[in-house]
C-alpha cells in the first residue's frame, strides 16, 4: 500500500480553473439552518443538472444551457431568474422542446437525489405482473429525491411532474442510486439502517430490504455493470452486495472511522471510499485489498486519534469518467483531485463548507456543493491516458480480478494489465 509522501511544495500542484457557479438565493432573514446543499448529480445523458438548493428545493437546469451562460456572462449564476422557467417536454415519445429550468419543491429537506434512465428492453424484474400504472418510454429520464421524513419522491425530469413516492424508510433517506443497465432499479440508503431495493418499472414495488449495518448508512453506489452494490456507513462500515442474489459478498476492513462516501471507478476494477478518518481508500473490490492511500493530513494520525481531526473529515467522493482520477472534498476548505498512480493531488481548488461532489457526465467539469445551498465548478485534470491504463480498463470491463489473474498469459503482461499496490 502506497505510504504518504513528504510534503508537496504548494507551489507545485496546478490550482483548477473555474468554471462558474450556482448561487443560491438568499432572502431577507433567512435561515443559515436547512440551505445545505447534501447532493448534487448529473443526468447519464449529460442533458440536465440537478442540486439540493435547501429549503426542500431541487433545482434542475439543463447542462449545456448552463455551460452557455458561464461563458457569456461570467462565471456567477444566480439561479432565481424569473426569465427561465419549465418549458413541458413531450414525455410520449414525440418531438421534445427545448429543455428549460426547473425547481421542484419536494415539501420536506432533501437529503439524496439521483437520475435514472429506461432502456425499455430491461424488464421489471417482479414476474406475474401484467398491469402497470407506468410505461416507461426509452426516453424516459427520472428523478429520485431522498427526503428527512425517510420518503422517496419520484419525478418526470421532463415535465415536473410528481410519479411515485416511495414509503417505507423510518429514518431520513441519506442516498440513492439507480442500477447503471436502464432497469430502474433503485437503491436507497438510510439511518434507519438499511438498504432498501425498488423496482421503479413495477410501480415503485419495493422488492428487497438489505440488513447487516448497525448504525447509520451514508451512501450507496452501484457498479457499472450493476452486479453489486457498495454501502457505507457508521463505524466504519464498508459492505459489499452481490445485487442479483441481494446478498452480502465481504465486509472490507481499513477505515478508523465512519465512511461517509463510496464511488465505482468506470470499469468496476477499482472502489473509492472516503472517511472521517481524513483517507480515501481506493480498493479492489473483488479482493478486499486497498491498493492506495489518498491522505488529507500530513502526517496522518494514528487510528487512536483517526476521528479527532475534524478539520479533515473527507466530506466527499467522486471517480471521473477517464478512470484516471477522483475528487475528494474536505473540510479543510479544499477540494483536490488525484490521480490513481499518484499518492499526492495534481490539481486543488478552494472551497469553504463542501458537502458533496460530482463529476460531469464526460468528466470535463467538477461540481461541487456547499453549506449555503451553492454550487461550484471546476475544470478537471486533462491528461492523456497511458497505453496500460487503456488496456486495464478494456479487460476490467469485461473481467474480474480473480479471471484476469486466471488467464493464460505471460506474468510480464498479467502485471502489465493489473492495478497493484
């Protein structure tokens, strides 16, 4: 496991551009309390962005509108403007409008959202059902928001509307994610302690509940070939779901303290988790083994004194699309990306009272938010893959670690095609 570097001279770490920025708006007396922006998410299709503005308000706004406007009008954006408003997109299969801004009051504090996507080949997979109250066309394009009062709200990203809304959860709904292969299946975590399983094409029917935390789940993330889950939570909780069984495959050990984030790298080979412990782990989910060490506080603490350093908590955690990166927010007031083969930052940026980060759909930009219901954008590392990370990301796609290992190969190009330590 990589060990942690001297310092870096600050004057050698590349500070990221930015982008531009969401504000959100703050009227005459109002409350600081409850403008948390917890998450923030871009559509799989790049089409819209979507924020927790506080307040129980979600704004979604199309991608490349909002692009356009840090371009022409500077890099502030503030998101009010009466001039934009929801224009209705045909969810019938015909000629869609123009996308516009929508803000969605989701009558209670939001916790999680998350964007799904049909593929109508992708049956429900609750069998003997013959009705639904839903047919979800193929461009189809859902929103799901987890709210305090432990319900899940389900809404028409093209009209506004509201579809499902899921109860069951006791405790409030901390994160969501829909299965990557158009299915709709959604995964909500929860402090109620568990991990509940929806089929959004059976109605919202909920199929499966999963058990085996004992305190808080903070986040939940599917791989890309939606085959197993990762959950994260209290007491330094990291479990791993097979999601065709629904059943847990190892509990991976390492963390000090709580695990508050968790991220697939895009060929499923590799785990981002982020802690309280001031770490980001990168594992190899298909071994348990960490692989690398992202520290966030130099020289990084002991496990006795791993939950005193709250000025480092990591907040957050995010894979880029290159497979080559991830972001981290502390609460160091930093936000830092690092490369998989490097154990210290190539590019960083200010930012006061992160909560939550996300890459862009092609991994061009970083969105990030903040405490006052904010968001803010960075342009991410562009740097040219090597040969062996293509090449390990083409088998990985396609293979497991125990199976690459298990191949007929030279060692010389075994190792050429592994992520090791």
């Amino acid at each position: 496991m990589a060990s942690f570097p001297p310092r870096v001279n600050e004057k050698e770490i590349v500070r990221s551009r930015t982008i531009g920025e969401l504000l959100a708006p703050a009227a005459p007396f109002d409350k600081k309390c409850g403008r948390e922006n917890w998450t923030v998410a871009f559509a799989p299709d790049g089409s819209y962005f979507a924020w927790s503005q506080g307040h129980r308000t979600v704004k979604l706004v199309p991608w490349s509108q909002c692009l356009k406007n840090f371009l022409l009008h500077g890099t502030k954006n503030i998101t009010n403007s009466s001039s934009l408003r929801l224009s209705r997109q045909n969810s019938d299969g015909g000629q869609k409008n123009k996308p516009r801004e929508h803000i969605i009051d989701c009558g209670d504090i939001v916790w999680s959202l998350a964007f799904g996507s049909s593929v109508p080949e992708k049956q429900s997979r609750c069998v003997n059902i013959e009705w639904h109250r839903f047919k979800f066309g193929q461009d189809q394009l859902l929103l799901a928001t987890g709210l305090n009062n432990g319900r899940i709200k389900i809404w028409d990203v093209y009209t506004g509307k509201l579809l499902l809304n899921l109860v069951d959860h006791t405790e409030l709904v901390r994160d969501l994610t829909f299965a990557p292969d158009g299915s709709l299946i959604l995964v909500s975590a929860s402090r109620d302690k568990t991990l509940r399983v929806w089929d959004l094409k059976d109605d919202g029917n909920m199929m499966k509940v999963l058990r085996g935390h004992q305190n808080w789940v903070y986040s939940c993330a599917f791989s890309p070939d939606s085959s197993m889950l990762c959950s994260v939570g209290a007491s330094k909780a990291v479990f791993l779901w097979n999601m065709d069984k629904y059943t847990m495959i190892q509990k991976l050990e390492g963390h000090h303290h709580d695990v508050v984030a968790c991220d697939f790298s895009p060929d499923g080979a590799l785990l981002a988790t982020a802690s309280y412990d001031t770490r980001v782990y990168i594992w190899d989910p298909h071994t348990g083994d960490i692989l690398m060490e992202f520290g966030h506080l130099f020289p990084p603490p002991t496990p006795i004194f791993a939950g005193g350093a709250n000025d480092r908590w990591v907040r957050s955690v995010s894979f880029s699309h290159d497979g080559l990166h991830v972001a981290s927010l502390a609460d160091d007031k930093m936000v830092r990306f690092w490369r998989i083969d490097e154990d210290y930052p190539v590019q960083v940026a200010p930012l006061s009272n992160g909560l939550c980060c996300a890459f862009s759909t092609d991994g061009s930009v970083l969105a990030a938010g903040t405490h006052d219901g904010s968001v803010y954008f960075w342009a991410t590392p562009r740097q040219v893959p090597s040969l062996q990370h293509l090449c390990r990301m083409s088998i990985r796609r396609v293979m497991p670690t125990r199976e690459v290992q298990e191949l007929p190969i030279p060692s010389k190009v075994l190792e050429f095609l592994s992520y090791r330590t």
